[in-house]
C-alpha cells in the first residue's frame, strides 16, 4: 500500500468516526448565536449553535446534524478548529476550508486546516462538496444572524 493509500484510509476512518460518534453533536445549553442549515439535493441538515467568550470569541460550538457522515463529521471537525477565534478569523477559515474541499489542497502551512485535512478528498466527489460545507455555511448564517442557509 502506497502512502497515499494509507493517508487516504486514515482520512476515511477519521470521517468515519466522526460521522459516527461526533464529539460536538449537542444542542449547547446556553448561546450567543444558532443557525440552520440544509441541503436540498440530498437531504442533510444541521443546525449549529455558538458560544462567545469575551467579544467575538468562540468558546464553545454545538450542532445537531441529519445526513451522510461527510456533513456530520464536516460540523464536528469544524467545532474543534473553531475553538478559541473570532468572528473573521472564522470567517477567513471558512474561505479556506472551501476551498481546500474543492481543490484537495490543503496549504502545509495551515494547521488549522491540517485538522481538516480529513475532508480534503471530498474534491473527488463535487456532489458530496455540499456536504462538506453545509454545516460552515450554517455557522457563517450564525455569526451574521440571519439563521439559516443553504447549501445552495
């Protein structure tokens, strides 16, 4: 088994695990900030509740999720890289974040999104893109306060 082979198991256990016991998958108690999200296309929703500490920062990050493993992992792993930033660092990871699941390529530097590396292979499959991004863009609705979005 080549490397690549062996990254590309690793990765799909990951989101396999996640998918499967995900370590955020709560509605949070008390919160600043929530937001559905649903796609359509194939019938994944979540719904993202956000914690500030002082100011902007994120502090705590729940969701309750219906769909494929890829969308319920994408929330879970999403909830530990947005630990501890404000609003348009988030933002920003958002940004990268997609387009990383576009490309498949996830910048070296960044170890932020090394945490999502995970779901870099989702480029492979641009339906499950969607997937990937919907629980983001219900985040990204949670922090403007608009509530709900799509992953249209």
């Amino acid at each position: 088994m080549s490397f690549a082979d062996e990254v590309r198991e690793l990765y799909q256990e990951v989101i396999l695990d996640r998918g499967r016991k995900p370590r955020h998958g709560q509605r949070l108690a008390a919160f600043d900030a929530t937001a559905k999200g649903d796609n359509p296309m194939c019938g994944d929703r979540v719904q993202v509740w956000v914690k500030f500490d002082s100011g902007d920062t994120i502090s705590e990050t729940g969701f309750e999720a219906r769909g494929c493993a890829i969308s319920i992992a994408s929330a879970d792993l999403m909830a530990d890289a947005i630990q501890g930033r404000g609003k348009a660092d988030t933002k920003a990871l958002f940004d990268s974040f997609v387009a990383m699941v576009r490309t498949g390529v996830c910048p070296e530097h960044d170890t932020v999104l090394e945490q999502l590396a995970p779901l870099s292979g989702v480029h492979e499959y641009p339906s499950r893109v969607k997937c990937a991004t919907l629980p983001w863009h219900a985040l990204n609705a949670a922090l403007e306060g608009t509530r709900e979005a799509s992953s249209e």
